[in-house]
C-alpha cells in the first residue's frame, strides 16, 4: 500500500506540473535558454529611482546588437533631458544632445557593475548568484539576488520579475531594509529586432553628417529600429535649437551639498567670470577636504568630443564621470565637478547626491 501510494503521489506531482507550469529548476534552464545567447534585442520601458524623499523617472530604450554594442537612451521626465549611452566598436560615450556634447571613455562598461536595464547584465546576476532565491506563483517567477554595484553601499540585492510566458516583466534593486531604490519596468521587449547599421554611429546620433538629422517624417520602413534612432536624432536637434536660446550665463543661486561629512566645513567661496558664463569654487576643509566646482552649461557651436578618464556612472538625474577621486556631471544648465584627495568613490556620490536633493538654497 504504501508504495502505491508513493506513486500516486508521483504521479500527482508530474499531471500538477505539467497543468499549472514548470517546476523552478525548469524554469530556470528555459529562462537561461531564452535570454544567454541573443544576437540582438530592443527594449523600453520606465525606470525609477529614489533619492531620500525624492522620485526621479527615466524613460529607457536599449538596442544591442552582438559584438558588445549597446544604444542606451535616457531621458529625465522631470525635465526632458536625454542621454545616450553609447557603446560600439571605437569606446564608450555619453552624449548630451542638449548641450551637442560627447564624452568619451575607455571603459568596461557595462560589465564593470550590474545594470538594471541590460538582459544581459541582469541574466549574469541571476546566474552567478549560487544562493539565488527562486519562487513561483500564479503570476510567474521571482528571483532574489545580490548585485554588483561597488560605488553605491545601498544596494544590496535585487528582486527580478518574469511571466509564466519567461517575458522579463521588472527589476527592483533594494536596500538592507527591502526597500527599492531603483525600479526597472520593462514595456516591451523584442528578441529578434532588424537593427541598422546607424544605430550605433556617433555622428548619425548626433546628426552631425549629411540627412542625419531624421526628418523621416514622409517615410515609411519596416525598420523599427531604424524609425527609432531617426526619431532620436530629430529630438537631438530640436534639443540642441532650443537650448541654444535657453543657455544661462550666470550661476543666479549657489548650490550647495545637503550631507558634509563630519569634521569638513565651507571654508572659502570664490565666483569667477568666464567668457561664456560663470564658475563658483567652493573649498570644503577638515577631516575630508574637498573641492566643489560648479559653472553654467554651454552649448557647444559644433558637435565635440571630449575625452575623459574613469567610468559612467547614473547620479539620479543625470549620467556623469567617476574616478577613483572625483566625480564630473551636468544638470538643469550647471556643470558640476567634485574632487577630493582623502575620500572614497562611495563618499563622493553621497555628496554629489546630496547636491542633486535640493535645487538651491534659497528654497523655501
């Protein structure tokens, strides 16, 4: 009898499996299976971050193509400002339309550290995690893993969210406390996309070469993608008109860093004339002295390319540059540059994040 009723019980599990979907080893493997070995693949969606009290939106659009090229397109929907991060055969840039800008680097990025809105960078935490935790439900399947984020102490793990279809539905990355910092949600998501050869070129980006600018309004294609990056380059150059009228002069508030360390004060505040605008130095001395500079935004009168040393790295509203001693980057006119011989990457981006709290101090 009981041998009977061990292989009811078998029995039972196997019809269960096969009505109500696959078992986690299963889903695991398929998953693998779909997602491991991608020529290309196109994706939008909304990406969330929280900083303290405040909630900042990305719309995100990446295209890959195999042979580590990437699109990447942020844009800020609390003030319309777009990047692209951009990775082809040459290096990697971050492009600033707005100010017909690109900086480039000599990076590992994106696989330096996880990446919320890469598959494959997410796909690499699941499976690298050898005490991943996988439960399913009516719904789908949910992983919990640690992730790479070496430049921000906050985040700890991350909560991966697909389908019963294996459709990759969302990325929370959490803190200690379980609550999210970042929330990727995923849109849509096309495995097999035709992607043209201009998607990853800087200048057809830029639309800083002939038909570059995307007035593609009259045509149609069966290329989405290609529909895309026209679209793109239309919006650069409508950017680059605007802000051409919009550009400040002057530094009309101060901006200063909510957190200082402890034992670091404001010692010295100097503004300085430039010939298109304003710079104000801010010295910072104690137990972890730093410089604080900041300037007003100029749009440059014919696409540059600026090289610069360390890594990308996304501070909340804006993607800027990290060094081993300083970070540099952009938001709302004003250039930002933060430099210290004495503090850790970790130190520098809770300062610079606490510039990006509170737009001045007059506030009220």
């Amino acid at each position: 009898m009981k041998k009977i009723f061990l292989m009811l019980m078998v029995v039972c599990c196997v019809f269960v499996t096969g009505c109500f979907g696959k078992d986690n080893n299963s889903a695991l493997k398929d998953i693998r299976k779909k997602y491991e070995n991608l020529k290309a693949y196109q994706l939008t969606g909304n990406l969330e971050i929280l900083n303290n009290d405040d909630v900042y939106n990305y719309d995100v659009k990446v295209i890959y193509q195999k042979k580590d090229k990437f699109y990447v397109s942020l844009k800020n929907l609390n003030n319309n400002h777009e990047q692209i991060i951009l990775k082809n055969e040459d290096g990697v840039y971050v492009l600033t339309p707005s100010l017909n800008k690109s900086f480039k680097f000599q990076s590992d990025w994106p696989y330096n550290n996880s990446q919320v809105y890469l598959i494959q960078s997410i796909l690499d935490d699941i499976l690298d995690d050898e005490e991943r935790n996988l439960v399913s439900d009516d719904n789908g399947y949910i992983f919990t893993t640690s992730v790479n984020y070496p430049n921000n102490r906050k985040l700890v793990k991350q909560i991966v969210t697909f389908d019963k279809k294996l459709n990759l539905k969302k990325v929370s990355v959490v803190d200690e406390n379980n609550i999210s910092q970042m929330t990727m949600t995923f849109a849509t998501i096309d495995l097999s996309p035709t992607v043209n050869s201009d998607t990853f070129d800087l200048n057809k980006i830029m639309g800083t070469t002939e038909n570059g600018t995307g007035n593609s309004s009259n045509n149609t294609t069966e290329n989405n993608t290609d529909n895309n990056i026209k679209d793109n380059n239309q919006t650069s150059t409508d950017n680059k008109e605007n802000n051409s009228n919009q550009t400040t002069s002057t530094l009309e508030d101060v901006i200063y860093p909510l957190y200082i360390p402890t034992g670091t004060s404001l010692t010295s505040q100097e503004k300085i004339n430039k010939t298109d605008g304003e710079r104000v130095i801010m010295t910072f001395e104690g137990e972890k002295p730093f410089l604080l500079v900041e300037e007003t935004s100029s749009v440059e009168k014919e696409f540059s390319i600026i090289p610069t040393y360390g890594e990308p790295y996304l501070l909340i509203d804006t993607v800027g540059a990290l060094t081993d001693s300083s970070i540099t980057w952009s938001s709302n006119g004003v250039d930002y540059y933060l430099v210290s011989d004495v503090m850790s990457q970790n130190e520098l981006i809770d300062i610079a994040r606490s510039v990006s709290v509170v737009p001045t101090m007059n506030q009220k």
